[in-house]
C-alpha cells in the first residue's frame, strides 16, 4: 500500500511538470506574435476629457519621416499578454478612465482584442495609429475593423508628417475620431484645438 502511494504521487509529480512545461512552450509560442510594450504612462491630452493610460507600442511598421519616437521602430519591450494588460488595469485602474493603445498598427487585430478586454474591465478605449484612415469610409479600413472596432471609443489616424504637424496643429493631416454609436463615428479632431478647455497644456 505505502509504495502504491509512492508510485501514485510520483505519477502525479510528473503529470504537473509536463503539464507545466507545455504550457511553457504553448505561452511562448503566443507571445511570439505578440505587441510588445516599450514603455507606459498615465496622460492627459492624447484622449480630451479623459485620464488615459497610454501604451507606448513598438515595432511600428509606418517609419514616419521626421517621427517623435525612432525607437518606436524597433521590436523591443515587454510582451503585451492578456495578464499583463489585465494587472496594468488592475494597477491603475481607480486613477483613469480610458486605455490608449499607442501604435499597434502591424497588428490591429490584437489590438481590438486587447481593447475588447479593456472594455470588459469598464474603462474606455483608444487607439492611437499612424495608418491613413478614416472611419467614415468604406474602404482601406485596417483587417478585422468591421468585426474589431466595437471595442473602441476614440481613434487617431494618420502619419506624422512634419510639415503638417499635429494633432493641435491647424494644419494637421491626423484626425481624431469618436464612436458615436455601433459602427457610427463622427471627426472629433475640433476637440484639440486651442480653445478646447480640455486642453490646458501644449502638446
Ligand atoms: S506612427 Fe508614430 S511611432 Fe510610428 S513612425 Fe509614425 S510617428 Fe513614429
């Protein structure tokens, strides 16, 4: 009976090491079509009106002329699971009310995912991307935005392009959008124009 109990909690032993190592194995073979995260920080003016934790995300496909961010370009960072973005919000989450999602454009579709996710812990969302897009359009939308795009609430589209500026800049070729309902979007860029109250800082 005492070498049955031996031979039964080895068996046991050896079924948790396997089952551990797949999972191993199976994590790393997800995460290795993964955005990664460079960096994150709470923000006020990327989202009016909104408190937003803003993911800064590498691997940018867009090399921008004149980009704010190079580094950006690179694949770097910490991967960006479910569990990590789950204990981000699980963090921050009495201090904000949005999650902005900064780049990501190799990858929309974990994008929407992750944002789905975001949406599921109460908060709103955004999506900050350098592709040329619009919402309004029925064509050159990002693969998987007609099934995606439901989990976002606000989104910036456009390159930077210097002789045009920013966001804030009149001149501008990005433009900021809000959802106004399923499948329905409005330009919200006049939110970052220089009378908006909202906006007390230059960005
Ligand atoms: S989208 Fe943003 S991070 Fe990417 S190249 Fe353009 S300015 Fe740089």
């Amino acid at each position: 009976m005492g070498h049955l109990f031996v031979y039964v909690r080895f068996f046991l032993y050896l079924c948790t090491r396997i089952a551990g190592l797949l999972f191993r194995m199976l994590t790393r073979l997800h995460v290795s079509c993964m955005l990664k995260i460079a960096s994150y920080d709470i923000v006020f003016q990327e989202v009016p009106g909104e408190t937003t934790l803003a993911l800064n995300i590498s691997g940018c496909p867009n090399r921008c002329p004149g980009c704010h961010s190079p580094h950006l370009w690179t694949d770097m960072g910490e991967p960006l699971t479910s569990m990590l973005l789950a204990d981000l919000v699980r963090r921050y989450r009495t201090g904000i009310t949005c999650v902005c999602f900064m780049g990501g454009d190799g990858e929309p579709q974990t994008v929407f995912r992750l944002a789905e996710q975001v949406h599921e812990a109460g908060l709103r969302t955004a999506w900050y991307s350098g592709r040329a897009f619009s919402p309004l359009a029925e064509e050159g939308l990002p693969s998987g935005w007609s099934e995606g795009s439901g989990a976002l609430d606000f989104v910036k589209t456009g390159p930077y392009v210097e002789a045009c500026g920013g966001l804030r800049s009149p001149s501008t070729n990005q433009r900021f959008y809000r959802r106004r309902g399923e499948g329905a979007w409005e330009d919200a860029t006049f939110l970052f124009s220089r009378s908006n109250p909202d906006l007390l800082v230059s960005v």
